[in-house]
C-alpha cells in the first residue's frame, strides 16, 4: 500500500488514506481513517483483459457490492448487486445504452 498524498477532510480529525496496486498498477484497494475509525473502504477486482470485475465500498453505514458484465469485445452489458436479479443492457453499434433493459437478467 501506498500513502496518499491528499485525502479531503471526511470526519473529524485529521484523515489519512491508502492505496493498493496490483501488479500491473490499476488501483485495487482504497481506505481512508480518521484516527481509529475507518470511513471509507473500497476494493476492486479486475478479469483477464483488465476490465473492473467486481467492487466493494465500505462506509459506516454498511457495504455496497457490485459485479459488472462485458461481451465478447468487452463492451459493458451488466452491472448491480451479486444474484440473479443483475441489470443488464443492450449495446449498440454506437454504444448507445438507452436500450436499458433492466427487466433482462444475467
């Protein structure tokens, strides 16, 4: 991990942050503290080809998780919360998303 280099001020006190690389330098990993306390978690997961797979962000309030699906040209088809019920759209030649199909599943 790395110390970042400016964090804004998120509580009160001083904040302080961390960042995580994985091997090929796409940030993984992100968290911010104010003294003891943790405000801000979040973590990624990268597939093969070096699109986002999976996030999770932490506040005090709870966890969001997130999972994203691409197509065969790695164009992004999909994106919500694990399980059955994952948005998913359809993509044009021109990448146009207003064909958003949130009653399609995954």
């Amino acid at each position: 991990m790395t110390h970042l280099d400016s964090v804004p001020d998120v509580g009160n006190g001083t904040p302080t942050g961390t960042q995580s690389f994985d091997a090929m330098a796409r940030l993984t990993g992100i968290q911010v503290q104010t003294g003891t306390t943790t405000d801000f978690v979040q973590t990624r997961s990268f597939d093969n080809v070096g699109n986002v797979q999976t996030t999770q962000t932490t506040l005090p309030t709870g966890t969001d998780n997130q999972v994203f699906r691409y197509d065969q040209v790695n164009r992004l088809t999909g994106q919500g919360a694990p399980g059955p019920r994952l948005r998913r759209w359809a993509v044009t030649r021109h990448a146009d998303f207003s064909q958003l199909c949130p009653e399609l599943y995954l």
